[in-house]
C-alpha cells in the first residue's frame, strides 16, 4: 500500500473514532437534559398553582383585621389551602412575609440562573459543533446522515435559546413578585382597595407557566435526538469497521512473509 494511502486512511480511521466518541458521551449526556427540564417545569408549574390559589383567594375575600393571642395564628383572610399543601405558604399574624415565599423566589432566581449558563454554554458548544460538522462534508460514506447530525445541532441550538428565554422570564417573574407587599397589615390594606397583588400574582404565575412550557419544549428537542444520535452512529460505526478491515489488509499485504 503507498505511504500516502496508508497515512490517509489513519487519519480518516481517527477522525471517525473520534466523532464515535464524541457522538458517544453527548447522547448520554443529552438523555440527562432530556429529563432535567421536564422535572424543573413540575417546580415552576407548582409554585405557579401555588401563586394561583392565593390569587383567587385575594380576589374574593373580605380583609379581616383580627385581634388575635398568638403572632402565628394564621390569617384566615390571606391563607389559601392549596397554596400551603403545595409550597408550605402560610400568612401568620405577626410574621410579615412568608419565609415560603422567600424561599419561592430564591428558586425562581436559582432557576433563571441555571437557565442562563446552560443556555450560553450550550449555544456555545452548538457553535463550535456547527463549524466542526464541516469537516463532514467531505467524508461522502456519511452523506446519509449528514442531515441527523445538523438536525441535532439544531435542536440542540434551540434548546439553549430556549433556556436563555427561561432565565429572562423567571428574573421578571421575580421582579413582579417585589413589587408585592406579602406582609398581612400591607396586603389586607390592598384586599380594601384594588386588590393589586393579586393581579400581579396572576401575571407572575403566568409567566412562570410559560417558562415551565419552555424548558418541556426544551427537553422534547433533546428527546428528538435520541434515534437520531443512534442512526448517526450506525453509518459512523459501519464506516469505521471497513476502514480497519482495509487497514488491516494493506498491513498484511505490505509485510514480508516470515
């Protein structure tokens, strides 16, 4: 076998053991994301049933200004069931806001900024892949696929601007939720007035819906590419076994008989 010949199919050989190892652990690592974001929207989708239901509680009732005997006696006028069963949120007499609903907007926040990195440092992995699929192009045995390994990309892409959308929802959500004043003396003064805490309750929990719709869209995206990873790595592995049976024969052809 020429020298020339023998070189370029090694180099070729290790491209293609290359992009089996790399299609390899991303496939495994896309399974995680494909689930990770389905049991994110579940946290959002409840906090955002919990935020519903002290909505319509605030729309309806009546501020009952209470002398009461102990600061954590719940205020029946504030406090809605489902809301405490879901995220623990229960209005005390004396306790100004809820520490459940600090702990709500911390998770919002911690939620947006995991968003934001996995969205930027997915984008930006899905940029250098785009450039590196090029190489591609020329291996013509892979042309069947070449399709499968753009569509990942692709929908890897999108996921990430999904994620980046996420954080910018769920940093609003919680801007929305600062301008709500969660102590009972400052809320039952609105439930006399124009009830804007709960409007701005029932924006928020929109929001953070949408948000929870996202990262499911999100996790489809990276669902998608479970078969097309398995075809893509199909053509790959078939590709690479014949360039080992044609190495293996030009070794034998060009070694002397002992």
């Amino acid at each position: 076998m020429p020298q020339d010949t023998a070189t370029g199919q090694h180099e070729s050989s290790a491209q293609l053991a290359a992009i089996m190892n790399l299609s390899k652990y991303h496939r495994e690592h896309e399974k995680y994301y494909a689930s990770l974001p389905r049991e994110q929207a579940v946290v959002l989708q409840r906090h955002a049933r919990s935020l519903l239901a002290l909505a319509d509680r605030w729309t309806t009732t009546t501020p009952l200004p209470r002398t009461v005997s102990s600061p954590f006696e719940g205020a029946p006028d504030l406090n809605a069931a489902v809301a405490v069963q879901l995220d623990g949120i229960l209005f005390m007499e004396g306790s100004g806001e809820p520490a459940e609903i600090a702990r709500l907007k911390r998770d919002l926040r911690v939620m947006a900024d995991d968003a934001a990195a996995n969205g930027e440092g997915l984008a930006s992995a899905m940029e250098a892949s785009w450039a590196a699929a090029e190489s591609l192009l020329d291996v013509r045995d892979l042309a069947e696929v070449f399709g499968e390994r753009h569509r990942i990309i692709a929908n890897d892409w999108q996921a990430a601007l999904l994620s980046g959308l996420v954080a910018k929802l769920l940093r609003r959500a919680v801007e929305i939720l600062e301008r709500v004043a969660f102590d009972p003396v400052e809320l039952r003064k609105d439930l006399a007035g124009a009830h804007v805490a709960a409007k701005l309750l029932y924006s928020t929990a929109e929001i953070v819906n949408h948000a929870a719709d996202l990262l499911s869209d999100a996790a489809a995206l990276d669902g998608d590419n479970e078969r097309r990873w398995r075809v893509f790595r199909g053509q790959v592995r078939e590709l690479l076994a014949t360039h080992d049976v044609a190495a293996g024969a030009g070794a034998d052809a060009v070694t002397p008989s002992p």
